[in-house]
C-alpha cells in the first residue's frame, strides 16, 4: 500500500481509504458479517482511512462494531455532519455526540461538512456558530481535523476552500470529471493551499468499471497482458496525481479490497506517461462521444446574473444520456439543490448575456430548456421539496 502524508499534520494516509456507504444488505439491515469481512480484510491490506457519513442508514453503527473488537486505532475515522438538518446551535453537539456513540469512540480524526454546495451553505451553519464549535472540539480533541465534502462548480469550491482555515477536503474527481464539479483546478487550487485532498466516486458510481466496448478495446490494445481491470485503470488515473491524498472507493467484498489495493500499491512515482495521457483522452472521448452537449467546462460563460451553474447543468444532461436516467438525476439533484440557493437550468430567462462567451457556440438557452425537461422531472422536484423541509433552504 502506498501512504501519503497528510501537510498539515504528517499523519500517513493510505492511498486507498475505504468507503463505507456500499456495505451490502440482508433485507433492509447491513450485512454485519460481510461488512466486517471487508474492513478486516481493508486492514490487512494496510488501508487506514475509513468513510461514513450520518445519513448512510447502519453505516456509522456497523464501523463502530467492527471497531470496538480492537481495530480503532488503526484507522483513521472520517463521518459527516448533516449540517443540512441542523436548526439550532444545540444541534451541533446532538448530532456529534450521536455519532460518536454509533462509532463507539471519543474522538473523530476526519470530520467532515456533508456536502456543502456553495457559500450560502456556509453561511447558513456559520450563523449556528460551527466555526467556534468546531475550535473548541479541536482544542478537546474529540475533532481532529475539520473538513468538508463537496459537490457544485470549481468556482463555488474555490471560494469555499477560501472561506475557512480548512484542515482537508473532499471532491467528486475521475477521468471522466476532469473539468467538472470541483474539477482538476479545484484540486490544484487546494493542494495549493497545502489541504490533503479526499476523492470520492473514483469510479463514478462503478460505470468506470464498465465502459463502452470501444473503450475497453482501447485499454486492452494498450496493455495486451490485460494486466489491469478497467476499475484498475481509473484508480490509476487518480494515483499518478500527486495532489491527490487519499482515493476513497465503495468497496463491498473481500475481493475488491484485494484488487483496488493491489492497484495501491504499485509505484506512482513517475506518474502518467505521454502515451498513457493519450490513452485516457481517446477513451475519455469515446466515453463522452454520448454527450448531448458539446460543453467542456470551461466556465467562460458564467457567471448567470440568475445564478444558473450551466456547465453544472450540461455536465448532467450528458451524464444523462451517456450513463442513464438514474444517474443524471441524481447528479443534478446533487449540483443543483445542495447549495442555499438552487443553481437549476429552470431559473434561466433567456437574456443570452451567457451565450456570447461560449467558445462552443452552444445555443446555451435552447439547451437549459432541454436540461429542465430531461432533469427538472416529477422526480426531481420531490427530492427536491423533501431537501427544503428538512434542510430549512429556501430554494427560489
Ligand atoms: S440566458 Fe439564462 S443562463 Fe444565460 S446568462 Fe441569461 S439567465 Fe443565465
Ligand atoms: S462557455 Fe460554453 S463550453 Fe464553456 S462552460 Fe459555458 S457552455 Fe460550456
């Protein structure tokens, strides 16, 4: 396994952590013995950074069973507080001391705001006193590193990483997400700052383990001993990178802790050569070769006086058509409704100021109506009004 060391506090990393959220189920309740089998076996492939989250149902629970037969000191246990529910300053400490209990420990070594969308989502918990709060439970030792994860535009993550004397963070990054969300410069930007950077959905939820033929015929000819599963290769993408601190990856079964660590544990040193950089651009390509729209991110069109995220939303609408409803929704809910404000497609109207300044020339405003119509579904809104009833946001 290789370990990366934390800059802020020298702690060594492993280069894989172990996501937690994808323990299987018997019926409705974690699979106990399987999920232990597979932190056990995470262990013995020396991975020290364990993922929960409050809202995983039976997650943090289940970690801290497994930790308390002798394990807890070695791994590092990273959980997130759902500021979204939080009303009151009493809350903080609620939902802490609740965690803390399903973990079965005293202290949480990588704590984490779950999921904020943007500044309004900062500025929200701040009036609850979180900065003070999270001091004090730095200074007592039950926190020791305070964090958050994110999902949104580069430049909502910038101005967040700015916002607060961060000690890490965490981003959604892939092949594949190379210009989106917080993107390739949201994690150059951070590591610039000298924060230890968490990825998550190395393998966008599994569909870089399963990518168009075409795509495997392009890693297949690469490397004709096959050598390296698909999975493999993404991980590899994400290891070459030096900013990157710790992969987080939903691991399930004893085997995939052995394969993704194998991957862990080769040698990154030298990183992606010219050849392999090429590879991942064609098979990149074929992979977006479904897109709906030809946008790449750039930003030079934002920002939307409506407060629109367009290449958030064109990211979707492609994610949409080139790896199923399913996903394209959820991304967008993600994107679009975390944050204080929402940063829909529907609240675009129509000035065309955006347009002007596409370098792709993409008729910017047809294509948000085709984002609201394919996204902004019966579904969507739902999820949607349920995020504002327990989150208290107030979505225009
Ligand atoms: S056309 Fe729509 S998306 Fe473009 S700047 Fe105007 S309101 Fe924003
Ligand atoms: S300017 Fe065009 S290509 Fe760039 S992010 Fe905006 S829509 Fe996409």
């Amino acid at each position: 396994m290789n370990y990366r060391v934390n800059p802020k506090n020298n702690d060594r990393l492993s280069l894989l952590g172990l996501g937690c959220m994808r323990f299987t189920k018997k019926g409705t309740v974690i699979d106990q013995e399987n999920a232990e089998r597979v932190m056990l076996s995470a262990i013995e492939q020396g991975i020290n950074y364990f993922d929960c989250a409050y809202i995983y149902p039976g997650i943090e629970v289940s970690v801290g069973k497994f930790l308390a037969k002798g394990y807890r000191d070695k791994v590092h246990i990273a959980t997130k507080l759902p500021h979204y529910f939080v009303k009151r300053p009493g809350d903080l400490d609620r939902y802490f001391n609740e965690q803390l209990r399903r973990l079965q420990t005293d202290r949480i070594d990588y704590y984490l705001m779950h999921m904020l969308g943007d500044m309004g989502s900062w500025e929200r918990i701040r009036q609850y006193g979180i900065e003070e709060w999270a001091e004090a439970k730095k200074a007592s030792g039950q926190i020791r590193n305070f964090g958050f994860s994110f999902h949104g535009s580069s430049e909502s993550f910038k101005k967040l990483v700015d916002a607060y004397d961060w000690d890490f963070c965490m981003i959604q990054y892939n092949y594949i997400d190379e210009t989106s969300q917080a993107g390739v410069s949201g994690l150059r930007y951070a590591s610039e700052k000298g924060l230890p950077v968490i990825i998550m959905e190395p393998l966008r939820g599994g569909r870089l383990a399963n990518i168009p033929s075409e795509a495997k015929a392009l890693f297949d000819r690469f490397d004709t001993s096959r050598s390296r599963t698909y999975a493999q290769w993404a991980l590899r993408w994400l290891f070459c990178q030096k900013e990157v601190t710790v992969v987080l990856s939903g691991m399930n079964t004893p085997g995939q802790v052995l394969e993704n660590s194998s991957a862990a544990s080769e040698d990154y040193q030298s990183g992606l050569s010219d050849e392999e950089k090429e590879l991942y651009s064609k098979v990149r390509d074929i992979i977006r070769g479904k897109v709906k729209v030809p946008c790449t991110g750039c930003g030079y069109c934002m920002p939307c006086p409506r407060g629109v995220d367009i290449p958030v939303c064109f990211n979707c609408l492609n994610t949409r058509y080139s790896e199923g409803w399913y996903m394209g929704m959820k991304e967008y809910f993600m994107c679009t409704t975390l944050g204080v404000d929402s940063t829909a497609a529907s609240k675009c109207i129509k000035c065309g100021k955006c347009e002007q300044h596409c370098p792709q020339e993409i008729e910017i405003r047809n294509m948000l109506e085709l984002v609201t119509r394919k996204l902004e579904t019966p579904a969507y809104k739902v999820a949607k009004r349920v995020s504002k009833i327990i989150g208290y946001y107030k979505h225009q």
